[in-house]
C-alpha cells in the first residue's frame, strides 16, 4: 500500500509539507512554513518562545504534532515524547521560505535531499541572518539527472525554473506507480527549458498522481506575465528616466536571476550596481559552485558593497569587506554622485533614505510580488517613506510561477490518473484540467 498524507499546504499557499509512504519508506516532499504563520496570535514583538522549541506552536496547532519527525530539543519543553525518527528523508524543491522553513524543528539525524545551490543559500543565509538558520540537518546534495533511493523508493530529482535558484521537481517511483511532484515552478524564467524538461519527464513517467502547485490558479491574477528579460528592459527604461537621479530597488533576497537581471540593468546604463552586504555575501558563496551563473564581486568593479556603518561587524559582513576592497561605499559616497549607482535598498534598510537624501523624484523599483514574502512589510509603511523622501514608486516583477492556462497545460500534458492540488487557495478551480481532482485534506492519508 502507498498513500500521501498532507500536512500543510492544503487549500493555502506554501507551507507544503507532504508525507509519502510506500512499504519500507516514509518519505517527506518539503517541510516548509506557511507564510500567515501564527498571524492570528502574533505581531511584531510578540511571537513564539523559541526557548520553549515547539510548545507554543503546538498549544497554538500552528505545527502538527508528528511523531519522530521532530528534534529532541525543538520538543524538551513540550509534553510530546521525543523518539528515534521513523524517516526515510526529506526531499526539499528549492530554498524558499515556505518549503523549507521547518526544518528547523527537525531531528538533525533524518536526512535532507537538497540541490547543491539550495545548500549553499541556507548556509549563506543561516551565517547572514541568523533568524533564518534552519539549525544542523544530515543535508544530502543531487543533480539533475541522479535518482536517490530512500529505503527502497527510487526519487528522481528533476530541474525546474523558478525564482530561487537550484530548484526541482520530483518524480517518486513507487510501488504503486509513479507520483510527480512540481513544487514551484515557471516557464518564462531564464531557466524555463528546465520545466519543460520536467513536465516531459513526468509524462514519459505516466504518473498515477501528480501534484502540482497552483499560486496562480485563481479567478483573478493580479501578477502581470513579465519575463525576466521584460524585467531588465522595463528597469533599463526607467533607470533612463531618471537622469541626475538615484535610483532604488528592491527584490526578494535570494532570487539571484533577479540580482542579475539589476546587475545587468546597471551595466546597460552606465551606473554601478551597489547590493547590500548580505546579498553581496550570498553571491560570493554561489561563486563557488560553478554551474550557476552569479556576477563575480571580486572582480567585477561595477559591483560595489553598501556599508550601514552599523556599530558592531559581522566575521562574515568583514570577509565581504576584505574580498571587495576600495569597493565599499556610504551613504555619503552615494548621495555625492546619485546618479551613478543602482542601489538595492530593503524595506528594512529604508531608514538609509535619510542619509541618501535621494533627488526628489527618485525611482523605488519595487521588484517582488506582493502578498507572498516573508520579509515584507505594510504596504500603508512602504508608501510613507516613499511619499516622505518624495520617491517614485515603480512595479516590476517576473512570477516565480505558471499562470493559470500554462497549470492547465502542463496537467494535460503530463496526463496523470489524479491530480492533488497543493499550494493554491483555489484547488476548486483544478476540476477544469484533469478528469480526476483529489481535494487533499490535512492529516487523512490518500491511498494509492
Ligand atoms: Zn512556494
């Protein structure tokens, strides 16, 4: 007998936590945290005890109670009995937030599937913002193109495009048949021949089940159908725009297509590209892995580091400093010649705009989507700062995800028996792809 057993990601979008069993192997498809996590009982300063590990979320169900699934220490404090974990791994599809946050609850001993480049940005991330580190996991890398076997269950890792780099679907070939799992994806990213290729994949693969994202799947889509290279060439107009002017950007922290795309805004304009230091960080630790393609900061003079001047440095923010040389600058040096840089400013750096003093009329290019991102903040706070510095608010984004006719025709195209949808707050709407629509619901299993 094979079933899925789905404990998040049900009817909302991310927090995809799924649970495949078939004989021998228990297998988990991501372990993320949905973004309106504990929305109802918290807000700034008031959050979850993280001294207590779990007990706040479990008392709060913001965490499913799961046996063998969670560190010895993440349960201490709890009144749920910590056991040898009853896992066979935990297969991640890419960095973000809501498909890998809770790991960090996690025993450390159940091994974690991961593409390399995904590695490599949470240890990046895990050294640079230390709120963000998901603790020490038995992390195990793959490429395209290698199976893993998880107590004799074949899961094949297989590219896909998406907004963080190193992302994959899977295809687990069980007892059963075979089960293809999207995670997130697109078809207009740089990398969209990578989706292709796995929605080819999964087809050739004749799944009996396929579970497929569907953020986009709605009866409005407020995201516009930009590409990347729409994206470079929206902000090279207005970077035209703004002679004598400094112009501003912001995009979500780990999508490094994005850091390219602004990388070569600034080289097609004539202006430097100053990225904040921890993004300065990420990219010097991509360097390293060689298959993914990253501006090179230590020898690329169009690339300089922003310095807050903060009180206490970092070992890590001092080894960007070192490895970037003359190449750090002020908010003194960027008010002196506005006109020269792109400067990536975060909406929690914004208090920067009082040293910039920004011409009036400067570009805020605000480059992410807007409801999904776990580092944003009120739109009615972004606005102020904008309306006080006199900035010019400008939207340009690429989603990380299919639109709702290009969800249809990859369900028609990989033509599983059932599709389960996950990650949409409209799995209703998925009756109008497939024959066959299983509603996941939370904690009762789906036999295969
Ligand atoms: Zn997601």
């Amino acid at each position: 007998m094979a079933s899925l057993t789905f404990h998040g990601g049900v009817a909302e979008i991310g927090g995809n936590k799924i649970l495949l069993e078939d004989r021998d192997a228990r297998i988990w498809l991501d372990m993320g945290a949905p973004f309106n996590l504990g929305e109802a009982y918290f807000a700034e300063f008031l959050g979850a005890r993280d001294r207590f590990g779990l007990r706040d979320h479990f008392a709060l169900d913001l965490v499913p109670r799961i046996r063998g699934l969670y560190a010895a220490q993440a349960l201490e404090a709890t009144d749920f009995p910590w056991i040898e974990p009853e896992y066979s791994g935990i297969f991640v599809t890419h960095v973000h937030f809501d498909h890998t946050n809770h790991l960090k609850f996690v025993d450390p001993a159940i091994p974690v599937h991961v593409g390399e480049g995904t590695r490599t940005i949470l240890q990046a991330w895990g050294t640079s913002t230390p709120s963000m580190a998901l603790g020490d996991h038995a992390y195990k890398t793959f490429r395209t193109g290698r199976t893993v076997m998880a107590d004799g269950v074949e899961v094949e890792p297989i590219h896909v495009d998406h907004s963080a780099p190193a992302a994959y679907g899977y295809l687990v070939h069980t007892s059963r048949g075979t089960v293809a799992y999207t995670g997130d994806l697109r078809r207009h990213g740089p990398k969209g021949e990578f989706t292709d290729e796995f929605i080819a994949a999964a087809a050739k693969a004749k799944p009996i089940a396929l579970i497929t994202e569907g953020t986009r799947v709605a009866p409005e889509d407020p995201r516009e159908n930009l590409t990347e290279a729409d994206v470079k060439a929206r902000a090279i107009e207005v970077v035209h725009g703004a002679k004598r002017r400094l112009v501003l950007a912001t995009f979500p922290g780990r999508d490094v297509d994005r850091m390219r795309t602004f990388f070569e805004v600034a080289k097609a304009t004539g202006r430097r590209f100053v990225v904040n230091a921890k993004t300065a960080y990420l990219l010097l630790e991509m360097k390293k892995d060689a298959r993914i393609s990253v501006p090179d900061l230590e020898r690329d003079d169009d690339v300089l580091v922003y310095d807050r001047q903060l009180r206490r440095t970092d070992p890590w923010e001092r080894d960007v400093r070192s490895k970037m040389k003359d190449r750090v600058v002020t908010a003194d040096d960027v008010r002196a010649r506005p006109q020269d840089v792109i400067l990536q400013l975060d909406v929690y750096h914004l208090q920067e705009l009082v040293d910039l003093r920004p011409p009036q009329g400067s570009p805020y290019i605000h480059s992410k989507s807007e409801p999904f991102d776990e580092e944003d903040i009120s739109g009615e706070v972004l606005d102020n700062w904008i309306r006080r510095f006199g900035l010019v608010r400008v939207q340009i984004h690429a989603s990380g995800h299919l639109n709702e006719r290009e969800v249809g025709e990859m369900i028609a195209r990989i033509g599983a028996e059932t599709v389960i949808p996950v990650h949409t707050e409209h799995p209703d709407r998925f009756t109008r792809f497939a024959r066959k629509v299983v509603q996941p619901k939370r904690v009762e299993p789906i036999v295969l």
